[in-house]
C-alpha cells in the first residue's frame, strides 16, 4: 500500500507555519510540558506548557475583567471587530490551513475548507449580533406594559475537540464575543495550534487579548474541576463525548451554570429505491469521508433499500476504493492520516469482528506497515446488527451497511440509538423525505445532501446528544440572558 508524500515546498511552507506560531517551541517534553504531533509521521512538531489549575483560574479573573468592559461596547463596534477578524483570518487562510493539517491530519484542501467554514461563524454573528432579540407587550391584565429584551450571560468557558480545531473554535467564540462575554479556552491537547494562532489573529484584528484566554493542558479534569467551581463562570460550551459531557454537566450543575453541548452521534445514512443513485453515491461519500470520518455528524450506519442495494454498493465502493491514502500537506492525497494509534487499533478491530459475524469487506479494511496513524477506506456490506460496527460511534472512514424493505422498518433501525445528532435521507419523493425527517429523532437531517451543517442554522443534537444549539440565532441566544422590565401606567386625562 503506497502512502502519497508531500513534496520539499509544501513541507517547508508548513514547517514555516508552524515556526511562525506565538511562542513556538519543540524540545522533548519536561514535567510540566506536552509535545503535539504530526498523525501522518508521529514527529513532534512543538512543545507547549502543561498548565494546572491554579493557572487556569488565574485566566478566569482576565477573561472576566476583560468581559465586563467588552459588554459596554456598542453592537455596532463589535460587529465591526469580528468584520476585521473575518478578513484577517481569511488573509491567513494558508498559514492556518498547514496548520491544520500538520496537527490533525486532514487533507490540505480540507483544511482549506476548514478555514472558510471557520472564518464564516465570525461573519455571520458579526452580522447577526446587530439584530438584537427583544419584545413589546401588554400586561393581559392592563395598567403595564413589559419590555424585554437580552444582556451578556457572562464569563464563558469553551471546551473544543481535536477534530476541527479552528471551526469549532469560531463557532464557540464567535458568538460570544458577539454577545459581550468574555473567555477561557482549553483546546484540545492533541490539536491545539490552530486555537492559539486562531486567537493571535482574532487579537491582531482587534479583539482584546485579555478577552480570550487560552488554557493548554493534558489535564482536562481538573482544568475542569477548577473552572466549574468557580463563581465567575456563567457559561459552558463543550463539543466531545457524550460520557464527558455528562460529567461536566454535574459539575456545571453544582453553580447552575448554562450549558451547551454537543456530544456523540451514530448517524444512519438511509437510501430509498427511488432514490437517484449517483446522487445517492456522492453524498454517501460526502458524509462518510469528510474529516475522514471524523465527524460527530459522519454516517455512521449505511441502510439501503432492497432495490438499489446492490447497485448502490457497487458505485459506493468504487468510489471509496479510489480514495488515495497519504500525508495531509502531500499533493492528491484524499485521506489523511486519523488521530492516533489507538483509533487506528480500534478500526481494525470494529472490521475484523464485523467481518467474522457474516459481513462482506468490499474495499480497504487495514492499515499500512510505517510510520503514522493511516486506515484505508472502507467498505462493509450486509453488516450485521450484533456486530460492534453497527452500534457504535465509528469515527473513522468506514462505511457499515445493512439492507431493509420497509420505511417502518429502517425507521425502528436508525432511532435504535441513545443519540440523536443528525441522519440523511435520500429519496426523490418529497412527501417520503418530510416524513421520514420528521420521524427520524435527530437535531439535523441532510436530505438528498451530504453535508448539511451550515452556519446560518442551529446545530445541535436530542437524547444524548447533546444540549443546546450552536450556529444561527439559536447560537447567540446560548450566550444571553433574558430579562423584562415591567413598566407600570396609569391612565391619564
């Protein structure tokens, strides 16, 4: 299995990147430090320090500071600050891009993709910022009349996953610098470059420094423990698994703090016999690989009616078995590398049981000898409903189908799950797409559309997926108060 390579320029212009970083370091790792490395290679690519607790807290006291100024400012100038941040970070795209693709591991172009989708959070709350929410009304009862209207919430803390390490940043901080909160921000400490040149921009464009406070640390829990206990913080806002959301909601429930989260998936990808087939099999590819299957949004489990299965799988597999495995940064290469090891070790075992259960590896299934954390991609048929893969968040490029006769039936399958993030339906029968989006227990739902996640809409997911929105109006809100005012009248001559 060969592995693409990137070229000498592309692996100087990134090394660049990287070297331009604030306070860029790359040393072995001492006791209070931690490396981050390149997935496709296993190199260390910089050394950041290991904060503790006490330092995280100190952050809290900036950021809040930070935060009460910051909420005196008019909309019309925060809207204008994030109009700068905007064009600033697009300016950057390449810089952040390498980035990007250095620590995670995501194909350049996709990185690319990350910056615009990224830099768009920070257009749209520049924008929707100056459309306060607010209402007028009379007392049912007479003699008032009620006024409402939104104030900051206040200091927040954004906890970000590794798997966007600039849009799930934006998508947290954007909305509330445009509510006038202040914040603390622990990336991820597999990812956590991109975050701290993401903020250095944001600061060059204007935003006050001390307004946003970048925790890095391998110790999430007491990062966690610390910040939760303290009374300045109002807001959480957490992307990641559901069992460590769970968790940091009972320590956000110790101060009744507001919480957002947007937790696990297991995303079926359900195709109709009427379906068109070649739309069928791009957006099931879309939905399978971005990211590399590194979505909390991904399909996850592949249902495909009767009639077009066999068809449907034939040009599904083709174009899974042309993907081209190789470093992110390396020209033509359409799957990077995953996280680390033990996804990669995780991967084959999800594979080896489905297939010993009775399932059909179409394509791909293993990992190549060397250096770096690569999978193929992957195609299973008629996967069982036992086996692991087709009951698990598989987070990685493989596709693991089942085929159905019945809407009834495939219904009863793809809610058969504890989360509730998003679906996909194709069909070409408008009343049958409706209704089986209404019926699916899902946040989102891509119909005839691979990738649905916008930032003008509210993202977010039901059961154990999570709680709140991220995105759209519903997003600005998660970083607000409402208040009313009661304004007594009385009647005159």
């Amino acid at each position: 299995m060969t592995l693409l390579t990137p070229s000498a320029e592309r692996i100087a212009a990134s090394d660049a990147a990287l070297k331009s970083l604030p306070g860029h370091v790359n040393h072995e790792p001492g006791a209070d430090e931690f490396a981050v490395l390149d997935p496709a290679t296993e190199e260390r690519i910089a050394t950041l320090p290991n904060r503790d607790a006490a330092y995280a807290v100190e952050q809290l006291g900036i950021a809040d500071e930070a935060g009460r100024a910051w909420a005196r400012t008019t909309p019309r100038h925060r809207s204008e600050v994030l109009h700068l941040v905007y064009d600033t970070l697009i300016a950057e795209r390449d810089r952040l891009a390498f980035v990007i693709s250095r620590e995670m591991g995501k194909t350049l172009a996709e990185a690319n993709g990350e910056v615009q989708y990224a830099a768009d959070y920070v257009r749209w709350y520049a924008d929707e910022l100056l459309r306060p929410a607010g209402n007028y009304r009379e007392n049912p009862a007479g003699g008032s009349t009620i006024l409402t209207k939104r104030s900051p919430i206040g200091l927040a803390v954004l906890i970000a996953p590794w798997n966007f390490p600039m849009a799930m940043i934006t998508r947290k901080i954007a909305p509330a610098l445009a509510a006038g909160c202040g914040a603390v921000i622990k990336p991820a400490s597999l990812t956590p470059l991109t975050t701290m040149l993401t903020v250095k921009l944001m600061e060059r464009a204007g935003v006050p420094g001390e307004l946003m406070r970048v925790v890095t640390t391998k110790d999430s829990g007491a990062f966690s423990e610390a910040v939760l206990a303290d009374p300045r913080v109002r807001k959480l806002s957490f992307t990641g698994s559901t069992g460590v959301g769970s968790t940091l909601l009972g320590l956000a429930a110790k101060n009744v703090v507001k919480s957002s989260m947007e937790l696990g998936g297991n995303a079926p990808f359900i195709v109709f016999d009427d379906a068109d087939l070649e739309r069928a099999v791009e957006n099931a590819v879309q939905a399978k690989l971005r990211n590399g299957g590194q979505s909390c949004i991904a399909a996850n489990r592949y249902y495909v009616q009767e009639g077009i299965a066999d068809a449907f799988v034939e040009g599904f597999t083709e174009r899974m078995a042309a993907v081209t495995l190789g470093h992110g940064i390396a020209e033509g290469a359409g799957l990077g590398p995953v996280i680390n090891r033990a996804a990669v070790e995780n991967f084959t075992r999800l594979v080896d049981q489905a297939v010993e259960l009775g399932a059909e590896l179409r394509t791909g299934g293993s990992a190549p000898e060397g250096a770096g954390y690569f999978f193929e991609a992957t195609v299973l048929d008629r996967v069982p409903a036992v086996a692991d893969i087709a009951r698990t968040e598989i987070f990685g490029p493989i596709a693991a189908i089942s085929r159905f006769r019945t809407q009834e039936e495939v219904l009863a399958a793809a809610n058969d799950t504890p989360f509730g993030l998003a679906s996909y339906v194709c069909t070409e029968n408008l009343d049958r797409a409706l209704n089986v989006a209404d019926a699916l227990e899902a946040g989102l739902v891509g119909i005839n559309n691979g990738v649905p996640s916008n930032p003008a809409a509210p993202f977010g997911g039901l059961k154990q997926s999570g709680l709140g929105r991220e995105g759209s109006g519903e997003g600005l809100e998660e970083y607000q108060e409402i208040r009313f005012y009661n304004i007594s009248r009385r009647e005159t001559a």
